[in-house]
C-alpha cells in the first residue's frame, strides 16, 4: 500500500473544509482509495474508489485511471458503481485495450467480493474489512505536504 496527499484544485475547494486529500494506493488490487473532503452533506465521509492501473517506473509508480469508479457511504450498505460507459467509451475509442478494459472489470468484481458483499450474500471468496487496517492507520498521520 502507497498513501500520498494531493492538494485540491482551487476551484474545487469548499470554504472551511481542507484543501488535501490523502488517497491510498492498494497496489495488488488496482485500486486507489480517497474520502473527498470536498464531499459534503449526504455524502460526507463516503469513500470514493477508482479502479486503476499502477505503472511501475524508474522514477516510481505512475497511476492510469480505468474509468470504473464506485461510491459507497461508511456504513458499507450499500453502493454505486460509476462510470462503466466512460470504460466503453475508452474500450471504443482505443484509449484502452481489450486486454485492459477486462482488468478493469476484474479487478471491479474482485474488489466489491473482498470489500462490499455481505456474508449473507453467499461465498463470495477471501473477505476483509473496509477500510483496510493499513489505511486507517495512515489516516491519522498528518499531511504528508
């Protein structure tokens, strides 16, 4: 897991909220993990997630968006999944290739398996608890800016 801060575009930021985010990388899923201070009213505290694809450089990690994103407030009863015709818009357009677009879908159903589904719902595979412990305890750190 990798946990970096990005300053909020200026047109972006709400009075009186801070002007960081802190996002997590967890870089065996293909997600990146952020609470959006911009987030306000009924979706305050609501996590945000975007399927991603992590690009290992010599100068680090370069993150590509996938275009799936999901949505789901702290309680984890429930949930949005978003964007799904920007991937097929990205898929149509060859921004992305095939072999691309089915990580994207993959790593989307892995991801709500091990995170979202409840144990009513059946076997769904390896559970774990969301947010992971790691982010939890990178949340308390201060700004890394």
């Amino acid at each position: 897991m990798v946990a970096y801060d990005l300053r909020i575009l200026p047109q972006y930021q709400v009075a009186g909220r801070p002007t960081v985010d802190r996002c997590y990388l967890l870089l065996d899923e293909a997600v990146q993990l952020t609470k959006p201070a911009v987030f306000e009213g009924p979706v305050e505290g609501w996590w945000y997630v975007d399927l991603v694809e992590i690009e290992r450089t010599d100068d680090g990690l370069v993150v590509h968006d996938m275009y799936v994103d999901l949505l789901f407030p702290p309680a984890l009863n429930r949930y949005q999944i978003l964007d799904l015709e920007e991937l097929a818009d990205a898929l149509t357009d060859g921004k992305i290739s095939t072999a691309q677009c089915a990580g994207a879908l993959t790593a989307t159903q892995q991801f709500v398996h091990r995170y979202l589904r409840g144990a009513a719902e059946g076997p769904n595979g390896p559970s774990a608890t969301f947010p992971p412990p790691e982010v939890v305890a990178l949340e308390q750190l201060p700004s890394f800016l």
